[in-house]
C-alpha cells in the first residue's frame, strides 16, 4: 500500500480552496485556481514510481495513501508532482518550521 505522511498532507486531497471575486457586475464567482508546479528539478529515483502509485490511486478513490521518506528525500516534491496529475481542487496546508 501506498501512503502519503506529513501531518499537513493529511486531509488536503479532500478540501477545496476557492477565492470569492468580484465580476464586473457584481455578482460573486467563485474562482478555482489552478495548481502549477513551478521546478527546475524533474522526479528522480524512487519519485517517479511513488507519482504514479499515488495517482493511481487516487484514480482508484483511496481514501488514505502514505508516502514515507527520511528528511530531505522529496516528500513534498513528489507530492506536488501528483497534485499536476490529478486535475482537482486541492488546500495545501503546511507547517511553519
């Protein structure tokens, strides 16, 4: 099975994050916006293959996956790498360090 741990990971898959806007009559549209992963850095290693386990199982409608990895190993770079594959609104939601 795989799993996707960091505490602020937790329930983001779940949430949706949309502004209010104001259009130019005046009447309030919620606003979606895209997630955009902005990275000189391509998946490397073990990632691809976590990226791809990840999404398909978020294709699959699992409820809770785990990603493990040591400090520094590119947990949070592989998950917003599924995040570009998936195609849904999403809260990211991360702790001050």
């Amino acid at each position: 099975m795989i799993v996707i741990a960091s505490a602020f990971f937790a329930s983001f898959f779940s949430s949706l994050w949309k502004l209010q806007a104001i259009h130019e009559n005046h009447k309030h549209v919620n606003i979606l916006m895209p997630y955009q992963l902005i990275s000189d850095l391509t998946p490397a290693g073990d990632q691809p293959a976590a990226i791809r386990q990840l999404v398909e199982g978020l294709q699959r409608g699992d409820r809770h996956q785990t990603l493990l990895g040591v400090t520094g190993s590119g947990k949070t770079f592989t998950i917003s790498n599924v995040l570009t594959h998936i195609n849904k609104p999403v809260l990211v939601m991360s702790h001050n360090k």
